[in-house]
C-alpha cells in the first residue's frame, strides 16, 4: 500500500470544513479582514469591560479631620497596588455628597455621613458599606445640664462650615424642632479654628464630629477649662433621628493621668458610608473595600474589632460588587495573583468568550465568501456564453457581427487570465473547454 503524501493546504481547509484551498494571497487576505473584526470585537469589548483606572479621585474633609486621615490612608496603601488616590479636601459630607451628585467634578469616591443622602436624587451612587462611627463631639466652656443642646441658648457656638457633618446634624436637629434656630449664634469656622478660638475664649461651646484619634478633638478632650457634654437623654434622640447612634466613651478614655474624661460619657453618632459613583470599576471597588477592611478593620475606643466595614446601606444602597464582597470576600484572581495581573487575566478571560466563539464561524464565512467570489467569476462567463450561443441562434448562418467577435475575445481573454486554488482547477478546465466549443461555433460562421 502507497502512502499518499498530505497536502498541507489540503489539510488546513479540512480543519474548517469543507471550503476552498486557499492560495497565499488568499489566506493573507483573509487573515487580515479577520484580525480588523477580531480588533473591532476587542475594542467593543474593552468598552462594556474596560481595565481598571491607574488615577481615582477621592473627596475627603477638612484638614485634621478624621476623613482626611482615613484619605491618606486610602493613599498610602493603594498606591501599593499601583493605584494613585487624588485627595480632594472639603467641608466634610455634605460637599462630598455634592461633588459625587456633579458628573462633572471628577469626584468617584466620597466619605458621606448618614442622615445627609436621598437614594432618590442619588441614582448614580452606590454604597460599599459603612466604615466607621462619626461621632458627634459637644465641647464647652462651662460644664452643660441634662439638656444639653438647650444649654447652648444665648451662646456663641462653633458648628463647622456650609457642607461640614457637623453643619449638618445641627441643621437637622434645628429642622427637627429640637433646638431654636435663633436661640445660639452659629459660627462656621473649620474645626481646627473652632479649637484655637475654643482655647482663646472666643466661642462658648463647638460642635464637631471627627475620630477620637483626630488631633482637633484630643486637644479639646485634654485641654484645661474644656468640658465634653453628656447626652443624658440619647436615647430620645436616637428616636427622633434614626441616622443617630448612642455611644459610651470611657472614663479616663483620653487621658489616664488628669482623668479625662472624668466619667463615662454619653455621646451621639453617625455612621459613615464609602460611596463611590455607579460606574467605578468593580476592580477598583473591590481594592476599595480591601482597603477599608485594612484601615478600619480594628478596634477602637469606640467600636469593636472587624465591625468595620460593614454591609450596611444607610439612604443609599450597595453596590452588587459590595455585595458579593461581604458574601464572599475578594474575587477569585485577586485572592493570588498581584492586582493589576489579576485585573489583565480577567480582561482577557472577558474577551477569550466573544473572540474564540466568533473566530471559527468567521473564518469559516470568509472561506465560503472566497470559494463564492470565485464561482462567480465563472457564472458570469457562463452567462455571457448564454448569449453568445442565442446571438448565433439568430444569425441563420449569416456571418457574425463584429459585436459577437469582440465578446467572444473578450470571454477567451478572461478565462484564460482566471486564477483559482487547486480545488476550482477541474471547473477553470471544464470552463475553458465551453469557451473553446462556442469559439469552435463562432469560427464555423464566419467565411
């Protein structure tokens, strides 16, 4: 028995199926109309499924708050990942919130307190979950009464600027008929002015609310003359503001040798939400809530270790990727692989779906457009030689007009110019002996 020898272009058809065997100028042809679509699919692709962004923008607070803390950490470590965090220092939760609401701010991530934010004119946010207590610190001159924020009548007291929390919880109260709007003079300045003008004499009382650990409150803690108020009736409070927490902080909590404070103190809180616009990369949010469970993770004067962060939506809900997050921890890839590696595998994983299940059939297609294209050529010569043969027809053996000789020459000079892979070669021949006959024909005509 002989052995056949394998046709290589043979064997590079058969592997699509049943098509033509392609010449080289064929196959480059081919080759590039598939890596032009194949471009095309990936650039689509890219688009629904982009790489994640090297540069976030995140809104913080001001400087010496605690959100301005957290920012540089934020900072600090995700820059060990290859991600830059562009720190925006503001007022404090409210212009954060404002700045997430603006499309055209720049702003993806924002520290916003509870209590502040409507998920009905916030469609475009989302939560990652809450991440630590905002408490609400009430520092004065002279010691204050049960009734605590009614102490405050007649006197000067720091509330922090437009957009500030503590602006805003005072608003709030103030909105809730808790307090008379013209009972004290508020005074808006920044919370390490509301401290020097506290230590100077110029304010009778502040309200601000930052960490324990923030530098503004651990002065007032520990100052002389300065008194941290108690909210005895917390409890009514929590009831007329669901955003509202009651905390305990610790006698001799700031410090063990004056004793300060000097017994345990009833404070009031919020709760602080990471919220970053809808369309930031699920990637960066997942880095995102890694990073949170690494800053806020521990415990604290007041707050237990790993009750931070939390899958908590407070006015607005949790993103999906937060969600799968809490359920399940980090993805898959980003478990053991570095980040901006497990970001690329996945992309490719992405786009390796749409690619290899449009590869095949589109070679294929192209392989039967070129097999087409050829056959057409053909027909189109069959179909002149229909005409030529009715032409001869009516000629009665008369002699052949010149229009007839011209067409004829011209079939014979196509024909012989048609070039096809060695699977069309038995119709190129077969094609050639049909002209050859109707020539035969046409010269019997002629004198």
């Amino acid at each position: 028995m002989v052995n056949k020898p394998i046709n290589t272009r043979e064997s590079r058809a058969s592997a699509f199926g049943p098509g033509p065997n392609l010449s080289r100028k064929a196959m480059t042809v081919i080759a590039i109309v598939t890596v032009i679509i194949l471009a095309v699919v990936v650039w689509l692709c890219t688009l629904l499924h982009p790489l994640p962004p090297h540069t976030i923008v995140m809104a913080t607070g001001p400087e010496g708050s605690s959100y301005a803390f957290y920012g540089k950490r934020y900072q600090i470590l995700m820059a060990k990942q290859g991600i830059k965090v562009i720190l925006i220092p503001t007022a404090g939760g409210v212009e954060n919130l404002a700045k997430l609401r603006d499309p055209h701010s720049g702003v993806e991530i924002g520290l916003v307190e509870g209590g502040i934010a409507d998920d009905s004119d916030s469609p475009a946010l989302v939560s990652l979950g809450t991440i630590c207590y905002e408490p609400m610190w009430l520092f004065s001159r002279k010691p204050t009464s049960d009734r605590v924020l009614f102490a405050l009548e007649g006197k000067r007291v720091a509330v922090g600027p437009e957009g500030s929390d503590s602006r805003a919880l005072v608003d709030q109260l103030l909105k809730g008929r808790q307090l008379n709007a013209d009972s004290f003079e508020k005074v808006g300045v920044t919370p390490e002015e509301a401290v020097t003008e506290m230590l100077n004499g110029k304010l009778d009382a502040a309200v601000l609310m930052s960490s324990p650990q923030s530098p503004v409150v651990k002065t007032l803690l520990t100052a002389p003359g300065i008194y941290l108020a108690n909210f005895s009736r917390a409890a009514a409070y929590v009831a007329i503001l669901p955003s509202l927490y009651k905390l305990t902080y610790p006698e001799g909590a700031a410090d063990l040798a004056t004793n300060r404070p000097p017994k345990d103190t009833t404070i009031l809180a919020t709760k602080t939400s990471l919220i970053v616009r809808a369309d930031l990369n699920p990637a960066i949010q997942y880095m995102l809530l890694e990073t949170a469970s690494l800053v806020h993770n521990r415990a604290g004067v007041l707050q237990k270790a790993n009750e931070f962060p939390a899958a908590e939506a407070l006015e607005i809900p949790l993103s999906s990727d937060a969600r799968s997050y809490f359920k399940s921890g980090k993805p898959f890839l980003q478990r053991y692989l570095p980040f901006w590696l497990a970001a690329l595998v996945e992309q490719i994983g992405f786009l390796a779906v749409p690619v290899l299940g449009l590869l095949y059939p589109l070679i294929k297609g192209l392989m039967a457009f070129y097999g087409w294209a050829i056959q057409r050529k053909f027909y189109q010569i069959y179909g002149e030689l229909h005409w030529l043969e009715r032409e001869m027809d009516k000629l009665d053996g008369k002699k052949p007009a010149d229009e007839i000789l011209n067409r004829m020459k011209s079939l014979e000079h196509r024909a012989n110019r048609i070039k096809v892979p060695s699977k069309y070669v038995p119709m190129l021949y077969t094609l050639k002996e049909n002209v050859a006959f109707v020539r035969s024909r046409l010269n019997a005509l002629r004198p």
